[in-house]
C-alpha cells in the first residue's frame, strides 16, 4: 500500500500534471497511464544500472583476486607477498617473492628486476657532481670493467629524471606481477607485440585506465632499451598509433585544475597573515604564479636565489627596487641551463612582492649565509643556504621556525590551494599546476610577446624550437612585462 501511495503521490505531484481542476477525464486517463509506464520505465533502467555496475565492479574484483591467487600459486614460496594500492594487482617485492620462480625459469634477474629509480649520488648532489666523483673514482679503482661499471652505476641512469624512473619502477611492477600470475614471466623481457596485447587486454578488463596504461607501456619499452632489446612497439610511429587506438576507446581524465586569477594575486599581497605559515603560503602561491614555475621547481628554490636590486647593480637604474629569481634547475631544463625570472617594484607599496620576499627572508630568519656559492655556481645548489620556502616546525619556545629542510614538491603544491583558503576562497579544483596556468594566461591576455613567456617560464629548449635557446635580449625590461601584466 505504502509503495502504491508513492506511485500516486510522484504521478500527481509531477510537474507536466494538469493543473485545472476542470481537465476532462480522458485528458486525466491518459496522462495517468503515460506517467505510469514512464515511472516503471525510469525505476527499471536506474535499477539496472545499479546492477551492471555493482556486476562490473564485483566482476573486476574477482579478476584481481584470481590473478591474485595465480600469482602466489606461480611464485611458491613462503615469503609473504607485499601488495601497493594501485588499480592493477602489483607486488612491491617482486625481486624477494618471484625469486624461487625465477631460479627455476633461469631467466636473466637483471633484466626482470633491476631498479635504477633511486637517486644516484651525483644525482642527490644538485649540480655539485665535482665535489661527489673523487670519493667515487678513489673506491673503484683504474680497472676498465669497474669504471664501466661506475658509469652504469651512477651515470646511466640519468637518461631519465629521477620521479620518470620511480614512476616506471612502479609499472614494472605491474608487469611482474601480471606475468607470474599468467605464466608468462619467460615472455616479457624481450617482449612481443602479441603478448604486449594480451597483457594490455587483460589489464583493461581490470579496468586500468589510460594513464595506468600508458606508463605500463612505456615501463616496458625503456625497460627493452635500456637492456639495448628490441622493444615491442618498435616500428616506425608503432607506439603513437598504439597508443591514440587505446585513448580512442577509452577516453582520457585530466584533473581539473583552474587558473589563478589577477584578483588572487592582488588579495594575497595585502593579506593580513596571522602566522608564518600563511605568509608561506601566501609568498609561494603569489611567487609561483607571477614566475610561472612548478611545484618541484619553487620547492628547489633557495634564499640565495633570490638577487635584489640585479638589473640596477647591472646598470638598468630603472629597475631599482626589483629583483630577479635564479632558477638553476627544472623539468623542462634538465640539462641545468637555467633562467631568470624578473620582478619588479609594484606600484602601490601595500602590494610589493619584492619587498614582501625580504621581509619574509627577515621574519623566517632565512637570509643567505656567510660562504654562499651561488654568485659563483649559479646552477647548482648552494650548501649553506635555506630554502625560500622551507618547512617550518615548532621550536622549543613553542613559536613555530623555518628548518633548513626543503618542502616535497606535493607539499609545495598544497601550499597553493591553503593560500587560497586564507583569503576565504574555496580552493576546490586548485591544484600546484594553477600558478604557472595562471600565470602564462595573464601574460597572455595582458599581449605579452610568446617568447617572453617561453623565456620566463623556462622552456627554452623544446626541440620543436632550438632558437629559442640562443635568444639573449638586449633590452631587458620586455622581461619584466609578465610581470607588469598583474597590474602590482
Ligand atoms: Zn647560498
């Protein structure tokens, strides 16, 4: 009865219902009926909805779960298997618990479980390499097959960044897993393009999208060269067409994430902070989107890089009161060529980031130290100075302080959308990449020439355009237009 009353309710309460209380009675006849098919209609198909998708879902958990149990059948041993979290079933110990399968397969252990992703020494280094080789080359010696294999070591790697080799590390993984589960652990190194696309199949019916994909893909093929194998999308444009046929079919998420806008810039510099971590935030938020960087970039940044007053020492007075940010390293920049990003001095006073970075520097107590290298080695980093934006903790009086320790790139990205918290906006769909968007789309709105911003922002050796890399201007307030463009 109660179920019948809700049928009778929603078909007179339904807005296409006549509204005169003098309709006629077959006017009134056939709109019941139409309403009532409808209603059985649209209840039928959300129900079956529900259903087809609890089924996919249950469905693709029962696939996980038997390549799951294949996979510790395969591997036979009492060393417990780690899981991560990923989409795809992936073992984070795949050396430790495949290694009894590998032994009976007699498969090359190198090929199937070297893992290159850690950062090397001259890597952690920082541009300092010069200062970390001597220990190194004293240990290894003059013998030919030992330096080779220094190289190898702490050379070869690089050939990639360091987050681009963690990132395939992970995938192989995957690929591991996947093959042990379906006995195809012989099958994948080398592998054929069919059992790329078997594999390829039966992750998508594990419901992997089309990132996961891709870097499996490409895990795979760096892996074959790096082993100097022939990979399995070798041909020519093999991979680009492998690769647009599964977007094709799947489509591609991208992660929404919204510009900042000039009116942000122009609140978060006459913010009235409460504590340090908002005038951070705030500084960072406002830094990275008038210099278009990225979060990795502005975490990397130390206080030395920041040179007041350099154009003025240089001999253009006019941009006294300005400054200029020495960005020695990026990932678009991995050759450590660097640029400059220019500030200049704002208009109204209340409105200086100029000013603002060295009252900031004053407060966090983060001024360059005595011994600072960076006049001498602007691309590498500087081992006495703090970080512009480092992380800040609570001393012992209880006041929280600057530490000497870098912020993580993601920690510097969330730094962005809690600045925008601080000036009372909802910072939903703001993300680290929402600086340097915003910052490149007011240059641009504001007709800054397109090789200023590609200058100012550092992408200076794409292949696609190699003159970039040799422009030097002769008159150097058209780099301070991307800054101009906010209106300070
Ligand atoms: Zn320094």
């Amino acid at each position: 009865m109660l179920i019948l009353d809700k049928i009778l309710i929603s078909i007179i309460w339904h807005p296409g219902a006549p509204t005169s209380l003098f309709f006629e009675a077959d006017q009134f006849l056939v709109f019941f009926v139409t309403r009532l098919i409808e209603l059985v209609f649209t209840t039928l198909s959300v129900n079956i909805f529900i259903l087809l998708l609890v089924m996919s879902i249950a469905a693709d958990s029962t696939h996980k779960n038997h390549l799951r149990q294949a996979v510790i059948t395969a591997a036979n041993t009492t060393i417990q298997p780690i899981w991560t979290k990923s989409v795809l079933l992936t073992l984070s110990n795949p050396r430790l618990f495949l290694s009894k399968l590998n032994h009976q397969l007699r498969l090359p252990s190198d090929h199937l479980f070297s893992d290159i992703s850690a950062q090397t020494a001259l890597e952690k280094s920082d541009g300092n390499w010069d200062r970390v080789i001597n220990p190194l080359a004293s240990r290894c010696g003059t013998n030919i097959t030992k330096m080779t294999a220094a190289f190898n070591t702490h050379i070869q790697p690089s050939f990639q960044a360091c987050t681009t080799r963690k990132q395939s590390w992970r995938s192989w993984c995957s690929v591991l897993t996947w093959a042990a589960g379906r006995n195809a652990l012989h099958l994948i190194m080398p592998m054929t393009l069919k059992t790329l696309k078997a594999m390829i199949w039966d992750m998508m019916s594990m419901l992997a999208t089309h990132s996961v994909l891709k870097n499996i893909i490409d895990s795979v093929q760096s892996r074959h060269r790096r082993f100097q194998l022939e990979p399995p999308l070798s041909g020519p444009h093999s991979y680009t067409r492998f690769l647009k046929t599964l977007v094709t079919v799947q489509g591609k998420l991208q992660k929404l994430s919204y510009p900042i806008q000039k009116y942000m810039i122009h609140k978060l510099l006459t913010h009235k902070h409460t504590s340090l971590t908002e005038f951070r935030n705030c500084l960072a938020t406002v830094s990275s989107t008038i210099g278009m960087f990225r979060p990795d970039t502005g975490s990397s940044l130390q206080s030395c890089d920041v040179l007041f007053n350099d154009d003025a020492k240089h001999g253009f007075l006019k941009f006294k009161g300005g400054a200029t940010i020495n960005v020695s390293h990026s990932k678009s920049d991995q050759i450590r060529k660097g640029h400059q990003i220019r500030l200049g001095r704002s208009k109204n006073p209340n409105k200086d980031l100029v000013y603002q970075l060295g009252l900031w520097m004053d407060i966090a107590k983060l001024r360059p130290r005595l011994g600072c290298t960076k006049e001498s080695r602007k691309h590498a980093r500087c081992p006495v100075c703090p970080p512009l934006f480092p992380k800040l903790q609570f001393g012992k009086s209880g006041q929280l302080t600057a530490t000497a320790n870098k912020m993580s790139a993601s920690s510097f990205a969330d730094m962005i959308p809690a600045a925008l918290r601080c000036i009372g906006l909802n910072s939903s769909g703001y993300t680290g990449k929402s600086a340097k968007i915003g910052g490149m789309s007011i240059a641009t709105e504001a007709h800054v020439p397109e090789n200023i911003i590609w200058l100012q922002s550092g992408h200076t050796r794409k292949s696609s355009t190699p003159a970039r890399g040799y422009i030097q201007l002769t008159d150097v307030s058209l780099l301070y237009k991307p800054f101009e463009a906010f209106g300070l």
